[in-house]
C-alpha cells in the first residue's frame, strides 16, 4: 500500500504528459468511454423499467364480462369456474 501511494505523483506527472502529448487521441478516449457507459446506463434502466411495467401489468390484468340479463346464477358460478381453468 505504501508503494502505490508513493507511486502516485509519478503516475500523475505520466498522465498528464501523455495526456498533453495526444490530446486529440485522449480527447476521443473520453468521449468514447463516456458514451460507452451512457450507452450502459440507458440499457439498464430500460430494462429496470420494462420489468417494473410487466410486474405492474401482470398485477393489474382482469377480465371483463358483460353477461346477458336473463342468466342464472348457477351459469355465472360455471362461467367464472370455465375462466378460472
């Protein structure tokens, strides 16, 4: 631990001297690894938020049934019974 903290001027001064060295290559370096991890941000709270949206249809999924007036009640228990399989 002791040499990584005593190696971290050096590193700075090297990364500062490459970085000036190729600004234009840095530059792109940057924005790539920037849109790369935007890119990844945006596939995972797409797909955060396409799970939230099946969870949230699956628990508000229902039938509707209009059933004719002249039915019985003995029918509707059979319907309801046929729909729940």
């Amino acid at each position: 631990m002791k040499s990584a903290l005593y190696n971290t001027g050096y590193f700075l001064k090297e990364a500062s001297r490459i970085i000036g060295l190729n600004r234009l290559s840095s530059v792109f370096s940057f924005i790539s690894t920037v849109l790369i991890l935007f890119i990844l941000a945006m596939v995972v709270t797409c797909w955060s938020v396409s799970n939230l949206l099946v969870e949230t249809i699956q628990h508000e999924a229902e039938i509707s049934v209009y059933l004719d007036g002249s039915i019985g009640t003995g029918q509707v228990t059979g319907l309801v019974e046929t729909i729940r399989g």
